[in-house]
C-alpha cells in the first residue's frame, strides 16, 4: 500500500507561519534611526525652535553676564527686584492651585454635566485667550477700582495682582482637563460604583490619575504665563514699588533707565524660575502617567 505525502505550505504555495519572535524581530524598526521624511521634519522644527526660543534666550543669559557677576548678583539682591520677584511668584503660585482646583471643576462641569447656557460658558472661557490684556486690565478696573459696583476695592492693593492672574490664566487648566474628561470611559467608574466603591475611592483611584497630568501640564502653562503678565497690570496695580510692582513693571523700568544688563539678570532669574517648576511639574506628569 502506497502513501501519498501531505502537502505542505511550501508545495500548495502557502507561506508557513514563522514563529513569534521572529516575526516581531523582523518587523522591529531599528533604534534611533529617521526616515529621511521624518529627518528633514525634525530639521526643520528644530532650527524654528532654535530661531524662536534657544538664540533668544541665550542672547538674554549672555546680555545678563555682560555686566559682571558682580552686577548681576546687584541687581539680584536689590530689595526692590527682590520685593518684586517675590510678589511676583508668590500670587503666580496662588493663582495656579487656584486654577488647579477651580479650573478641574469647570472642566468637569462642562463634560459631565447637561445644563442650559452650557456652550455659552465654554465660548466664554476662552475670553481671556482673545482678549487683550490692557483690555482686561480696564475691565478689572471697572469691577473692582475705586468706583466698584459691587463695593471691592481692589485695585492699587497686592490683590490686584492676583485678580490680573487669575483672569488671563483661567483657560489653561480647563482647555488641557475637558479634552481627557472627554476621553474618560465612564462604564469603568459605574463598574466601580456597582463593585461597592464610593464616589470619593472613584475619583482617587480612578479619575485623578488619569487627570493628574493634563492637570500639571495646564499648571505650568498657568504659572509661567502668570508670571510673565504685564498689560492687565498697568491700570489695576498702580505699579507701587514694594507694593504691587512685579517683575515684568521691574525690567521694564530699567530698560527705560539704559540699563539692559539689569533687565536680562531679572529676565534670566524668572527663566530659571519657569524652568525649575515646569520641569518638577513635567516629573510628577510622567511618574503619574507611567504608574497610572
């Protein structure tokens, strides 16, 4: 009795499966390698980035040591630039736990929740984003000036300060949140909720880590937007030295003045300070983005 052979996948003209592993390994791109499509993008970017913010501040840090260190730890010391650098960052830090917290709800709020007036809010969120800022600063003024409708008399006080912030950084917190709030799946917290798990075990163990850093990503935008501010300020704060002076009304006075070095060693000290808390808030994004 004759046997006749099985054909295989070679002799139907059928390609045998390969295993796995080298499947994965041919298919694997190799490390640190461009397509020459993507080599010529990333040149470009690089050298727009190069143009628009790394010649420019290095351009800043070199006018800053032109003058010696001996100027620059001066004018750095100097009470008035001290009074208004710690004004300064002191309301842009209050201002951002306030965006964290007030600007999280209103994110909230306009994702979950099905209201009259609800698109109109979201349009006028974005005010601040098209308004100009003297603009504002006139707005405020109305509000809360001398003349105040409502009887708060906040300008020409340190609160001021921290009304200016508040009104141009408002958008941040709430355009970065609403888009992962969106996102959200919420059979996952139902499923949650039918397990026996509060609302409070929900939002810490289920919502925040998702929103942690789209959260901390608005927070540096926040902050390093608020402590660049200076148009809303001019009208409401009066630009009292050791008062409501801040640094953006600080660097401004020593240009007037012809001293540029004074005005780059202030410049260069707040880029420190935007850089050293927008890195820590980048760190807590990616630790919470590679635990969540």
């Amino acid at each position: 009795m004759t046997t006749t052979p099985v054909p295989t996948g070679d002799d139907v003209g059928v390609d045998t499966p390969e295993p796995a592993p080298s499947r994965r390994r041919r298919l694997r791109a190799p490390r640190n390698t461009l397509t020459p499509g993507a080599g010529l993008g990333l040149g470009i970017a690089m050298l727009w980035f190069s143009l628009l913010v790394l010649l420019p501040l290095a351009a800043i840090v070199a006018r800053a040591a032109a003058g010696g260190w001996s100027n620059y730890w001066a004018v750095v010391r100097d009470d008035q630039t001290w009074a208004a650098v710690t004004l300064t960052v002191s309301q842009a830090a209050l201002v951002t736990v306030a965006n964290i917290i007030v600007g999280t709800i209103i994110a909230w709020v306009l994702v979950r929740d099905r209201f009259w007036g609800r698109s109109l809010l979201g349009v006028i969120i974005d005010v601040p984003f098209a308004l100009p800022t003297i603009v504002a600063g006139l707005v405020l003024l109305s509000l809360y000036g001398p003349n105040s409708p409502i009887g708060v008399h906040w300008a020409l006080t340190p609160n001021a300060v921290f009304l200016a912030f508040a009104f141009v950084t408002l958008p941040f917190v709430v355009r970065t949140v609403q888009p992962v709030l969106e996102e959200l799946d919420v059979d996952v917290e139902e499923a949650a909720a039918s397990l026996g798990a509060s609302r409070l075990t929900i939002l810490r163990r289920i919502v925040l880590p998702s929103l942690v850093p789209a959260i901390a990503a608005g927070a540096a935008l926040s902050f390093a937007r608020a402590i660049s501010e200076y148009g809303s300020l001019v009208l409401l704060s009066g630009n009292r030295p050791f008062e409501t002076e801040v640094v953006s009304v600080r660097v401004l006075s020593f240009i007037e003045n012809g001293s540029n070095a004074s005005a780059a060693a202030v410049a260069s000290m707040m880029l420190a300070v935007a850089l050293v808390v927008i890195i820590a808030l980048d760190i807590v994004q990616r630790r919470v983005a590679r635990h969540g």
